[in-house]
C-alpha cells in the first residue's frame, strides 16, 4: 500500500503515535474520504469544546491561586462568567448533567508532562492536552491561545494539589441552577481563607453570612463541607458536631450507607437517610475521592475497590496525583502503550501497594483486586515488549535506548503474572506452529496452557491433543475432525474462541480459511458469553489501522454472526455474510451490541483509521497501484467494505453515519475517482452492489442529513445507466433506485 495515499500533518502524527486511551478519539486528523466525514461530525461540537475550554479557564480564574490568572477582571467578573458558560453547557444535547475534569498520570510527552495529564469530560465530548492542540489548529485565526491557556490551567489544578473537579449541570431546575453562584463563592475565598487566614463571606441579598472553614475527620480542609456549611447556613460548631456525628455513624457496624459513600464524611452526609433531604448538596465537588472511583453517580463501587483505593491513598498520600497514578495505572493504564521502563517502573509502585495490603490484613478480596487489575494491564502486551523485560530472582530489569537501565525488586505475586506472560508468548507460538510442523510440549507449556484456559494440567494435555486432530499432516484443516470436537471446545469457554481465532488468521489456503470459517458458526453457537469474543475480535480488528489483512474480513462476518442471537445461516456455507441480515429487528444480542460499541468507542480513531485504510487500498488496487498478491484482491477489498457497512449498520455506534454517508459520497456519484479508475469498469457490478448495500445501512440506521445524498444517486441515475450497457448491471442499478426510495422513506418516518 502507498503509504503517501493516507498522510497525517507532522503535529497530529505525533501526537497520533503517542496517545493511547479514551482521549485518542479527539485527535484524529486523517485526509480521506472516511475520516474527512468522522471530522465534519466532530467539527460541529467544537463550539461545546470550546465553551467547556473557556469554563475551566474562568474556573481556574475563579478560584485557584497562579500568577497565570491575574487579570484586570474581579472575582465577582469571573463568578459570572461560571454561572453563564454553565447554563450554557445545559443546553447542549444528549448529556447526562455531569461535567468531571480528572487527572489521569497515564500519558506524557515533550511538551506535556504527566504532571498535566488532566482530562475533560462532558456529554461524550472528551479533552486533554493533545486534543486542543488539534482543535486550536481548526481554529487557528479565532483560538490558537487554547492549548497555552489548558496549560495554564492545568498548572494551577497542579500548584493546587486538585485531581478532581465535578460540576452537575442542571438542565431545567432553576432552583438547582440558582444554588451554583453561592457554590463559586464559596470555593473562591476558600483558598486565601486556607493560606492567608481570610473570611468566608456569603453575600445573601443585603446580608452577609460567615462561612466557617469546615475540617474533615482526619482534621483536613474540607472544600466540600465548607460549601455544604455556606449552602446551609451552618456555624461552626453545627458543622463540626455534624461532621463528628457522620464519623460516629460510619464507625457504628450495620449502620446503611452505600459503600462508595464511606469514603468520605461529605459523601455519607448525602447517604444516610437521617440527613439525605435535609441538606442542600453542592453543586460542584472537589477532590471528592468518590469521582476517582467511579465514572458517575450512576455506577456502583464493590468494597475491594473502595479497600484497595484507600490503601493507595494511605500509601502515597491521596488524593496526591501520585495516588490518582497508581489507581489509573491499577484500573486503565494500556500497558502496551509503555515502555518497558515504564512499565518495570510502575510495577514497582503497585508492588509498595500489595505489601501494604498484605501487612494491613485487607483480606483475600483485596489482594485479588489488585493483582486481577495488574493481569488484565499485562495481559495486551505484546509479545516483543515483555522480551524486554528481563526476570531475574525477584527483581525486574529494563532498558530502553538513551536511558540507564532500570531495576526494581518486585512482590513475587506480579513476578509470577510477568513470568506467565512471557512463557505464554512462547507457548502461543508452539501451539500455532503445531499446525505445520512437529512440536514438542514440555510441563511448563502445560502449566501455561492449563493457566491460559483455567483447566487442569492433564485438560491441558488433552486440548493440544484435540487441536492437533484437527489438523493433517500437512496443516491443512480436517473441518469433520473439528466438527465432532465442538462440544470438547466449548467445555474451554470464550477463550477457546479467540484462540482458535488466531488458527484462522495463520491459515494460508483459502480453501481451509473459509472451511474453518464456516466451523467455527458452530462453535460460536455453543459459547455463552459471545460478548467476550466479539470484544477481543474488535480489538484485533483495530490494533493494525494502517493495514489490510486477508483476516479482517472474517473478523467482521464473525462480528456479524456474534451480534446476534441466533445465526440463521449455521447451516449454510458462506463467504460472506447474507444481505437479508440488513432486515434483523429481534435477532440482536444486547451484550455483544454492547461489548463492540465500548470496544469500538475506546480506540474509535483506530477504527476509522482501519476503515480509511480499507477504502483507500481499494482505490489503490482499481488503479492497478498495488501488486496482486495470493491473500488479497479487489473482490476481497469490496466485500471487506461490505462487511464492515452491514456490521455498522447493525451494531449503529455514533460513527456508523460517519462512515456510512462517506461511503455514499464515494460510491453514489458517478463522477466520483472510484468510477473513474483504471480498474472500475470491469468491478462496475461490484462496485454498485457495494452502493446498494450502503444504502440500505442507511436505510436502517441513517439521518435526515442523509437525505440530499440519497436524492443525489437518484438525480444521477442517468449518469449511472451511460457507464455501461449490460442488462445485468442495469438489473443492480435499478435495485440500487429502488433502495433508495425505502431508505428515504424509512429515515422520513424516523424523522416525524
């Protein structure tokens, strides 16, 4: 593929290669047909993003001491300025009323430390750093200042020792609404009353009312309760005896508060239905622990994570940004996304952790907690990072160039994972190379592979066996052999699937590709919870967005079986998935729908990048730009794009209409390049079949702002007829006019 065809600026670029995580969804700058939509549609949030920029800038303002912030504008100013971006924000679409900014600790680059890896989010829009040096490059004449005033204010969060900041957005309750000004009030004299000893004054119409600063149990300034005394007109002494009686209830065993509430007096005020009702509850929190636990007030905490967390913060002092770094590295870091440095180095401090849990008898839950968290982070990492660290006794070494080699005595608990891991690299490639050639398994392999499916080691024994039945002598697949195994297959679970997944990949004959394709309908058949293939199968998917592989398009027929409940066609061999599933309306599985939009969702501009680079390569083979080679061609490119738009449409994540009304433009105007290809007219057919299936996505899942494009492939039904005179083509292009109708009908009745 001619790397020149999908070209990133140089700034974007880096930034691309450096990001991992939730935020890279913000910084795609791809040019293509695909992305270009994908950045249309994220184009049109922008004034949202910039508002929420301009609101933690005047928060910043507000209340946080930095020389950045002293301007010619008061207090009072800035408090109002809060109040009117805030309403603003309530009146953006589909929000759930919960603005969170977070510190993270997890990414780092020249120009921005980890000490300001902090992260907005609102209503699905997520911002960091990398992101708004994007959106500042979109708008460039207007706002190029707003990656420097993040920064700013991330320092101020920073010199301030704040890693949380919530704000509920009310959307119609303007009593709710009204409690936020004295909120910023509030908060704004709560810092020069913690350094410099000033008053908390409330203005209240012509009266003044002093706000005590308010301590916690641990005898810390509280800006939370200190807000909850100001709200409610408490004194000092109504304070401190409230604080004291929530202490007094939460040491009292039966007393009913929800776990994730305990972790803090202010939160327990809010939980125990003594008090729930009584008090008016603040409108903005900071540094409530609870927000470094949970996603939203709609999630439930178990007590291993609340234990573990408090153990971290007994540890490092929390809620420090050390404390904030090692949870996000227990529950999200993408190890795989590291150095080996990195990771040798953040093992360590997970290591301090697991002492602490086991000195302070946490108990079992705890310990598995952890060490459950540090399994799922390793478990992704490839194969040739964990080669770069190296095990010796209980101490982990690593290098990386330009560095001094790192070295860390490490608990032999997370010794043990990092040893599974590097034998299961091994072990891995032994059972895929047993296909072709005769493999030797020692015990250990045994152990590996009895830990890798939670079997016994003689299960394990058996499985290679059975595997190995499957195959000749020559690897070719004995689909019959694997048939009457099936039921041995599924006693392994999910993780057989995904396994026998990477057999499909590795198979070098088309014939046994499609063979074992059609076998493993029967296998998924079996599998109770198809929502953990289809996730990993996602995954898969997109860790290679800048390639077309002869397996992506099994991985998606296998994602459009996955999604439903029941696949029809079991019976049946296919190459790909049949049109008629376009019409499914019941047959959905609510859990895999689910698991593949969160997969998608989390890495969505690897995603588009993967659909771009599909397209793109397409284009490239009509031009005759690429070698023909055994593992793909243009059939398999259009079909591959077929499959994709059928699983979009399916699936109906925020970015099918993105790809879908790309698709429409390339392939609904028939003076778009793809027509006009060395290669098109002979794939002409084929090229207006895909057409046909892009338009009834859209008649399943798209928008009135499909609309003009769909009356466009009718307007140009003329053009289309005068690119070639064969009745068969003719036969499509009518079916493709008379889709078009239904799908602008369909969309119509969504509409009204």
């Amino acid at each position: 593929m001619n790397e020149d065809s999908l070209t990133l600026d140089g700034d974007a670029e880096e930034l691309f290669k450096s990001l991992g995580g939730i935020e890279k969804r913000e910084t795609l700058s791809i040019i293509g047909e695909v992305a270009r939509a994908y950045e249309e549609e994220q184009a049109r949030f922008d004034p949202w993003r910039i508002l929420l920029l301009e609101l933690v800038y005047e928060v910043c303002a507000c209340f946080l001491h930095h020389e950045f912030f002293k301007g010619g504008l008061s207090t009072k100013d800035h408090i109002e300025r809060v109040v009117e971006k805030v309403e603003r924000l309530s009146e953006m679409p589909d929000h759930d009323g919960q603005l969170f900014i977070k510190y993270r600790g997890l990414h780092s680059s020249d120009i921005n430390p980890i000490e300001l890896d902090y992260l907005i989010s609102f209503g699905g829009l997520i911002i960091n750093l990398e992101s708004v040096l994007v959106l500042a490059k979109r708008h460039q004449s207007t706002h190029a200042h707003l990656h420097e005033h993040l920064i700013e204010a991330w320092s101020a969060f920073q010199a301030n020792n704040i890693t949380t900041l919530f704000i509920r957005v009310a959307k119609s309750d303007q009593e709710e609404k009204e409690s936020l000004e004295p909120c910023i009030e509030i908060l704004s004299q709560f810092y020069p009353a913690l350094y410099e000893g000033r008053p908390i004054v409330l203005a209240s119409g012509e009266k003044k009312i002093h706000v005590p600063l308010v301590y916690d149990r641990d005898d810390n300034p509280d800006p939370n309760l200190t807000m909850v005394a100001g709200l409610n007109r408490l004194g000092k002494t109504s304070m401190e005896k409230l604080v004291q009686k929530i202490a007094d209830l939460i040491e009292k065993e039966g007393i009913h508060i929800p776990v994730d509430d305990i972790t803090s007096a202010y939160n327990a005020l809010f939980s125990t239905e003594e008090l729930k009702g009584r008090l008016v509850q603040p409108l903005m929190e900071v540094n409530n622990v609870k927000w470094l636990m949970l996603a939203s007030d709609q999630e439930l905490l178990h007590k291993e994570k609340r234990d573990l967390i408090n153990t971290v913060f007994e540890k490092f002092g929390g809620p420090s940004q050390e404390a904030v770094q090692v949870i996000n590295t227990i529950y999200e870091a993408d190890f795989d996304s590291l150095s080996p440095v990195d990771i040798g180095a953040r093992l360590e401090k997970i290591t301090k952790v697991l002492e602490d849990v086991e000195t302070g008898k946490k108990g079992r839950g705890v310990e598995d907690e952890l060490l459950n968290n540090v399994e799922e982070r390793l478990e992704p990492v490839r194969d040739e990072l964990l080669d770069n660290l190296t095990v010796k006794g209980d101490v982990i070494e690593a290098s990386r160039p330009g560095e001094e080699p790192f070295s860390a005595k490490v608990h032999d608990k997370i010794i043990d994972l990092v040893k599974f891991f590097k034998g299961r690299s091994k072990t891995r490639k032994k059972l895929v190379a047993m296909m072709t050639e005769s493999v030797t398994f020692d015990d250990i392999d045994y152990e590996i592979i009895a830990r890798m499916f939670g079997v016994s080691q003689k299960e394990a024994e058996h499985l290679v066996e059975t595997i190995k039945e499957c195959f000749d002598e020559k690897g070719g697949f004995r689909r019959k052999s694997f048939e009457n195994r099936i039921a041995e297959f599924t006693k392994y679970g999910e993780n057989i699937f995904f396994f026998l997944w990477f057999y499909l990949k590795e198979m070098s004959r088309k014939s046994d590709r499609i063979s074992f394709l059609n076998a493993l309908q029967l296998l998924i058949a079996g599998l109770e919870h198809p929502e953990k293939s289809i996730k990993k199968i996602m995954e898969d998917f997109g860790s290679s967005p800048k390639e077309v592989l002869p397996s992506d398009r099994n991985a998606i027929m296998l994602a459009n079986i996955l999604l439903r409940k029941k696949n029809w066609e079991i019976d049946t061999e296919i190459e790909i998935t049949p049109e008629e599933v376009l019409l499914v309306e019941d047959n959905i599985n609510p859990e895999a729908i689910k698991a593949a939009t969160e997969a998608i969702a989390q890495k969505e501009d690897d995603f588009i990048r993967k659909v771009e680079t599909i397209h793109t390569t397409t284009k490239e083979w009509l031009q005759e730009a690429v070698a023909e080679d055994g593992g793909l061609s243009v059939k398999y490119l259009l079909s591959l794009e077929r499959e994709i738009y059928i699983f979009l449409s399916i699936l109906n994540p925020p970015i099918a209409c993105h790809v879908l009304r790309s698709a429409v433009r390339a392939y609904g105007d028939p003076l778009s390049q793809v027509y006009g290809l060395k290669k098109s007219k002979e794939n002409l057919n084929a090229l207006v079949t895909l057409l046909r299936i892009v338009i009834r996505a859209l008649e399943r899942v798209g928008t009135s702002e499909d609309l003009p494009h769909l009356n466009q492939v009718k307007e140009k039904h003329s053009e289309f007829v005068k690119l070639k005179d064969n009745s068969r083509y003719l036969d499509i292009l009518t079916r493709v006019i008379l889709h078009c109708d239904k799908a602008i009908e369909a969309i119509e009745e969504r509409a009204d």
